[in-house]
C-alpha cells in the first residue's frame, strides 16, 4: 500500500488545487463584472440626486485614494500631502475656467500636469527623509498650502470662501438629473482609467522596483534599483492623477474652497485606504465604496463624524490592521489548502481502496 500511494507522479503529489480546478468561476472575475455592471446602472438606481452627488463625490474619490496608494501603499513613503496636490489640481481647472474660457478637458489635464509638476519637485526633499519625518514635512507642505489660500488677499484664489460660477462640461442644456448621470459617468470612467494604470504600473518593472524599495530597501539597492528615480516616477503620476481628480471635482461641484484640505477631509480618506487595504490593487475601491456610503450616512450628526470615523479606523487597525481585500484573500488561500487537503486525501483513500481490493 505505501508504495503504491508514493509512486504516484511528483507532478500530481505537487499540484496545486484552487477553488476554480473544481469548476467554479474565477471569483475576482465575477466580483470586477459586477462592479463594473453595477457601476454603469448606479445613477438610474439611487432614490434621488442626492444619492447621485455621493456617487460623483465617491468616484473622484476613488481616483484620488487610487493616485494615493501608489505612493503610501506600494512605494511606501509616509506621503501626507496628497489632499494639497489635489487642491492644487482644484484650483488650477477653476482658475483656467474663469479666466481663459478653456475647454474643461484642456483645464482638467492642465490641473493635473501642474500637480504632476508640483508632487515631483515635492519628492526632492522628501524622498531625503525616512518615515515620520516624511510624515511630517508633506503634511507641513498641505498646511501651507492651505493657509496661503486662506490668506490670499488678491481674490485670486477667493480666500475662505473659495471660488465658484465656472463652468462645466458644457451639458448646461441638459436637466439636473441628466447632467448629473454625465458627470458621474465621466468620474468613474477616470477612476477606471486610473485604477488600470495602476494595474499595469504594478505589473511592470517600475511596480516591481517600488515594492522591493518599500520591502527591502538594501536589497534593492544592492541589486542596482533607484530609489530616487522609481519614486519621483511614482510621486509624478500620484500626483497627476490627484490633479485630475481635483480638476473633476471642481467641475462636478462648481466650487473649490480650502475645505478640499486639512484634517477632516485626510481623516476620510485615510481611513477609505486602511479599511480596504494599503498597497493593494482592489483595497481603494473597496475601501472608497464603503466609507463613502458610512459618510454620507453620517452627513445627519455632523458632530459625531469625525468620532465615528475614528473609531472605524481604531477598529481596522487593531483588529483587521491589513484591511478588508488581504483579509479576505488570507482566507480564501486557506479554502484551497483545504480544498488540495481534502482532494490528496481523497485520492490516498482510493489509493489504499485499490490496493485492499488486489
């Protein structure tokens, strides 16, 4: 009997079974269709247009959190500047808008080239620095970049009250409702586009680098990797798609003020990365998604707000500290080491069945 059960060929005692070797579909297949089904069909779905802002505002969102995780989650640097990149990308579309009459297109890629620009030359000096001090020194730069608005005396940038009365699309002549659908699906369309660069970056060579930087920087090193030049690559498109994503916001809403930055807004967002996961290609989107619906319930106690939401993230971190997306993954590993379990012991058993048997 043992040597019938251990001559079986190593090629069928090494193969690996999965849920999907047992005929079911692939579940991240499955999972990405509905999303995507879901995601084209929301705005006829939601009970008003209300529910409908909360979509636009949630899929900018997603491109931001998306731009974000680059830096934060697969490159690992404490980036904490991102929402001021993002205001920037705000300002720059409203201001071009009101001054220029440029298409909103042309505004929008111009807000992010200009946030592109401004998160590379961010990178100089904080890419000198390692963690907290990173930490410190962007979240720094956010403030200063707030309190300059704030300040602003020349009306340029419209002070605390911000800027408004720009216009959008050029879909004036729709209804609210429909301009509204447009807008969305305009706001998720570049939250897609953003999520498969991101996917493509982090199977090329750059992505690659940026994960061996974040897990192994002397082993990178030594393996001739820069870390300079795949992190200011990576802080250069974080940046332009945070740009992109203010400049959508701005049009979207038609209005940009200081409240896009500081601590509320980063409280939010920061928990949207941790619920989902950091560093991880699906954990922004299932992140956003989540916290996007916990903050639009929460818009009735504003006082509470931000209490709730730090709870939330108290609760992530201490209990599921690698987010939703890794958690469920761990355990989906472990139903097909159960799966393989079962199946080798299946075929011991009908192994020694034969043998009996002769």
């Amino acid at each position: 009997m043992t040597t019938e059960t251990s001559s079986r060929p190593a090629a069928d005692r090494d193969r690996r079974w999965s849920a999907r070797d047992m005929g079911w579909p692939r579940p991240r297949w499955i999972a990405l269709s509905a999303a995507l089904l879901l995601a084209i069909v929301l705005p006829f779905v939601v009970p008003d247009r209300s529910w409908l802002s909360v979509a636009i505002l949630g899929a900018v969102w997603l491109t931001l959190n998306q731009s974000w995780n680059l830096v934060l989650g697969f490159s690992g640097v404490w980036h904490f500047g991102q929402l001021a990149i993002y205001a920037i990308g705000a300002y720059v579309a409203a201001l071009l808008s009101l001054h220029t009459g440029l298409p909103a297109v042309l505004s929008i890629m111009l807000g992010g080239i200009v946030s592109m620009a401004v998160s590379v030359v961010l990178s100089l000096p904080a890419l000198r620095l390692r963690g907290i001090y990173v930490a410190l020194m962007t979240f720094g730069f956010g403030e200063v970049v707030r309190l300059l608005i704030v300040a602003d005396g020349s009306g340029l940038t419209g002070g605390t009250y911000g800027l408004s009365g720009f216009e959008g699309f050029g879909s004036d002549s729709l209804d609210a409702l429909t301009r509204d659908r447009v807008y969305y699906w305009i706001a998720i369309g570049v939250a897609i586009a953003t999520g498969l660069v991101v996917f493509a970056i982090m199977r090329s060579p750059l992505g690659s680098g940026l994960i061996a930087l974040r897990d192994n920087p002397t082993l990178a090193a030594a393996r001739g990797i820069s870390p300079r030049v795949l992190q200011m690559v990576a802080f250069g498109v974080s940046g332009f798609f945070a740009g992109v994503a203010g400049a959508l916001y701005a049009f979207a809403f038609s209005v940009v003020s200081p409240t896009l930055m500081g601590l509320a807004p980063m409280t939010l967002l920061v928990t949207m990365l941790v619920v989902g996961g950091l560093g991880t290609v699906m954990g922004p989107i299932v992140g956003t998604v989540i916290m996007a619906f916990v903050q639009a319930r929460l818009q009735t106690w504003p006082d509470a707000r931000l209490i709730v939401l730090g709870l939330i993230l108290l609760v992530m971190i201490v209990a599921v500290p690698r987010g939703i997306v890794p958690f469920v993954t761990r355990y989906r590993r472990r139903l097909d080491d159960w799966i393989e379990a079962d199946d080798y012991y299946d075929d011991d058993e009908a192994a020694s069945g034969e043998v009996g048997a002769r």
